[in-house]
C-alpha cells in the first residue's frame, strides 16, 4: 500500500519594514532539502509591496501590502490566506537550516505540534547563545528555563491564533504546548536561528527592556483575570496558572537584566545563566 502524501505545509513570514534583510530569510526556506511540498506566506504589515520576492520562487506569495496592524494581525492574515495542513513561522530577519521542515513535518503530523531548540546569532552570524531544552518533549516548565523564543511546527486543526497582545509569540507557543499534556515533539537534529539585527525587539535597549517589563504586569493579569481575552479559556486551569508561571518567571528575569545594568543585549546577558535564573526564582509552581 503506497503512503499517503505528506500534506501541504504554510510557511508564514510577517513583513515589518523588513525590505532590506527578508530575502535571506526566504531564500533560506526555499533552500529546504526533501521537504514536503510548501507555499510561503509573506504578510506585509507595513504598506509596503514586497511583490518582487515571488521571483525567488514558484512557491513564494505575497499578500497584498496592508497598512500597520501588529506582528499577530499580519501573521493572522496569513494564517487566513493559507492553503496548508501544517503552518511553520519564520520571521524576516532569521533563518532556517536546510533541514528544518524535513525532520520538524512529520512530527507534526503524527504529534499535531513539533519544534526545535533556538540559536541565537549576531547579525553576522557569531554565536551567541542556545537553548538548550534535552527534549524528546517541551514542557511549560522547559519553556520557562529555556528563555528562548520557540517557533512551533503545528496542525491547523488546533485553531490556535495569534492574539494581539505584547509577546505574542512566547503566548502562542506556550498556548500550543499548553494542548499536549506530555509537551510537544521537540526534533534534536535541526534548530530555529534568530539573528539578532541592531534595533530589533531582541536588541533594542534598556528604555525598550523598561516597557517591556511594564507590559508583562498586565498581560499576566489577563492572563489570570480573564483567559478568554486571549483564547485561553478552552484549556484546563491548571495550564493555565502553567502558564502564568511562565510569564511571571521570564517578567523576573527581565526585572534581574534591568537591576544588573548591563550593556549587553538580554540574550547575552542570559547566556550561560539560565539555571541560576531558574533557582533564583521563588514564584514558579513547576516541580523542580
């Protein structure tokens, strides 16, 4: 009996004044080696027309340009516009090694969500840091000590949508993990690569790293006060306070790279740190 076909996979790339470096990003994906078939989803979030990338590949759509809406609006609307079974992430400023959808797909497929520890590089690509998640799962508690932006791999039948909120990601990928209760898949043998680009949201400065805390107070009060403003309320409420913990944890660490000061950026500064962080913290409700 011949297999079935390996569904068609969405690869979703939100653009933000990002003319400039997304083509790396892109060129990266349509570089996958025996990778299921695939479109890639390019949303503009800035009003600008990003038209000529559909020349890097018969694969590659554009969105139409739309004015500026927020990272979730933009990665919603490609989620929308999707024609795949499986959805990948990728941002305009980071790459994918050639082997990311051939191991992280099948996962997904039998698993409904897979994903991969995360590097971070300088913008030139000098290493930085890693997280360092042992795996085979991603727990809640594994993603609190990783201190890492994950990029989950997921089914579309999970219906979980971006929500417009601050981290918005680190929201989506814990709402994922949140859905297993075991954790999700996580592959040894390929990795998400974050560049970090001078003035992004990862190096972007102490007054930024200031607002940021800020916002965690409030999002965690959502969080706890009122799950269904952020689509939460179909989980359990112990994954729910999981996921608080999570956010309460990364918001005292944040709160530790302010009071040190350092000039360095928050990934560097938690570098080689993340199990002292970990047991510095008193407030998390993980088995330890």
């Amino acid at each position: 009996m011949s297999q079935p076909a390996a569904p068609l996979v969405s690869v979703i790339i939100p653009a933000f004044h990002a003319r400039a470096f997304i083509a790396d990003a892109v060129h990266s994906v349509v570089a996958q080696r025996d990778a299921p078939e695939y479109e890639v989803l390019i949303s503009p979030d800035d009003g600008a027309d990003y038209g000529p990338l559909q020349a890097l590949g018969p694969a590659v759509r554009v969105l139409p340009p739309a004015g500026h809406h927020g990272v979730a609006a933009a990665r919603n609307r490609a989620l929308d516009a999707a024609r795949g079974q499986i959805f990948a992430l990728c941002d305009a400023d980071d790459l994918w090694p050639t082997n990311y959808l051939a191991t992280l797909v099948p996962l997904a497929v039998r698993q409904d969500v897979a994903c991969a520890n995360t590097r971070y590089t300088e913008w030139d690509g000098t290493a930085v840091r890693a997280s360092a998640v042992a795996g085979p799962r991603l727990t809640l508690a594994a993603c609190a000590r990783c201190l890492a932006s994950i990029r989950p791999v997921w089914n579309r039948t999970l219906r979980v949508r971006f929500q417009d909120v601050f981290a918005e990601d680190v929201l989506h990928v814990l709402h994922l993990v949140a859905l297993q209760n075991s954790g999700v898949a996580l592959a040894a043998d390929t990795h998400y690569q974050v560049r970090i680009r001078p003035g992004s949201i990862t190096n972007a400065g102490m007054q930024r790293e200031r607002e940021i805390l800020s916002a965690y107070a409030p999002l965690i009060d959502t969080a706890t006060a009122c799950p269904a403003k952020l689509g939460l309320e179909v989980l359990p409420p112990v994954r729910r306070g999981e996921i608080v913990d999570v956010l309460r944890f990364w918001r005292f660490v944040n709160a530790e790279y302010l009071a040190a000061g350092c000039k360095t950026s928050f990934m560097h500064y938690v570098a080689g740190r993340e199990a002292a962080l970990w047991e510095a913290y008193a407030g998390a409700s993980f088995e330890r």
